[in-house]
C-alpha cells in the first residue's frame, strides 16, 4: 500500500491558492477556507492503512472536482483532488465514500468550523442528482418470451 495515490498532490494551484482549472468550463461551486479533512484510504489493518490529516484548509467544489489544499503544504500533502463522478453519496453530512486504484474504499472525513456543512452537502447532492453527472442508461422492456432475432434481421 506504498504506492502513490493519485488523489494526492497532483493539482496545480496559483499564487492565491486558487486550482487551476482542468477545463474551460470549469467553475468554483463552493469554498471553504477553514476546513479539517481527513483522508483514509485501505483496509483497515494498519499496514494496508493510509490517513492524510489538516486541521485547516481551503476545501473548493467545482462542476468536474472536489479539492482540498491544506493551509501548511508538505511535499507529502499538498493537494487532494478527486473528480466529482466518483463520488460515493451516502446520506451522513460528515464524510464522503469512493474507490481507489487498488479497489480499497477510501473516505474523506470533512469538518467546517462554521455553519456550512449543510450548504456544502446540499450543493454536492444537488450536483450529484443532477442527469449531467450520472452515466447515460436507456432501460428497454424486453419481453423474455420472445424469440431474440436471427442476425440477418437486425442488419436489414
């Protein structure tokens, strides 16, 4: 479990700590300056167990992401990043639940120091309902009786 992750230090920010955006589209949907985040990812056993923890940050949402950026950076925690499709929706206003590379569930634990955890929850269900984000399914009634067509009928 040594391996980096590709949720950490991979987002590029400005001289105003702002993340540069990943397309032209992007936009800033909510931010926080005085955020704690926890991130967990593993099985539990400690060997196989990684935790990342700031006390204070800047927490943005954008239509494509979800960043964090601690207020003191170290080469080991500069950045978290993960995009917001991956996201694994549970009803619980203190954390959030996705799959890493190595099919480990990881959770990011989020504490607001003001009042704005329920704004920040309402904006990212709000994003997560919304059709742009969930991926395309056209259910079709099939009649399980019914023979299936040779191939030459579906080509004409």
């Amino acid at each position: 479990m040594k391996e980096s992750l590709e949720q950490l230090n991979n987002t590029i920010f400005t001289d105003n700590n702002v993340p540069l955006p990943v397309e032209d589209d992007e936009d800033i949907m909510y931010y926080n300056t005085n955020t704690k985040f926890v991130f967990q990812t593993g099985n539990g056993i400690p060997a196989h167990t990684r935790k990342f923890l700031s006390y204070k940050g800047i927490l943005f949402l954008t239509n494509y992401r979800l960043i964090y950026r601690p207020s003191n950076p170290s080469e080991f925690f500069s950045s978290f990043t993960i995009p917001i499709t991956k996201i694994l929706f549970s009803e619980n206003e203190y954390s959030l639940d996705f799959i890493v590379d190595n099919n480990y569930l990881a959770t990011v634990f989020l504490s607001f120091s003001d009042s704005d955890s329920s704004v920040f929850y309402n904006i990212l269900r709000d994003m997560l309902e919304n059709t742009a984000f969930k991926p395309t399914y056209i259910e079709e009634d099939v009649d399980v009786e019914e023979e299936p067509p040779f191939y030459s009928d579906v080509c004409n």
